[in-house]
C-alpha cells in the first residue's frame, strides 16, 4: 500500500473528512488531496502530526511505500554538525 492510500485510510477510520484533517493538521484541503493521491507528499513536521493523530508509528506511515522512502534524504553532514552543536554548547 502506498503512502496515500495509507493516509486516506487512515483518515476514513477515523471518521475525518479531508476538511476536517486539513484543519486539525493547519493545511489546506488541498494538501490533504494531494498527500492522499501521491500528487505530493508531507513533510516531516507533518508527517509526525500525522502519526500522532492517527496514532501509528512514523515506520507504519512509509514503510509500505518503496517510492517514498527513496524520496527521504538524510544529509547526513547536517545531522553530524547538529548533534556536535548540541553536545558542546
């Protein structure tokens, strides 16, 4: 199952319309169709709101979708700098 069809199924057990996702994520109805029908996806911020509301992990999310998981980048640098600045300062 691809990520979209994974949030629309989500969203339908929760008995949510897609306006009433869009309000309690902060986005449009628009963005909710489009995470929905693979024409864009969310982003991190909202990916965890997602699993939060939905109560899944975020690996429950986009485990199932091999396109989407190619999608993540990880820089990996920035991670490293991140970690380094909170560890010293």
């Amino acid at each position: 199952m691809n990520l979209g069809e994974q949030l629309q199924r989500l969203r339908e057990e929760k008995n949510l319309s897609r306006e009433e996702l869009a309000q309690a994520m902060n986005v449009s109805r628009q963005a909710v169709y489009k995470w929905e029908n693979n024409k864009g996806y969310p982003d991190i911020k909202n990916l965890i709101k997602l699993s939060d509301l939905y109560n899944v992990t975020l690996d429950e999310l986009i485990k199932g979708d091999r396109s989407f998981q190619k999608k993540i980048v990880i820089d990996q640098k920035r991670i490293k700098l991140r970690i380094y600045q909170i560890l010293v300062l």
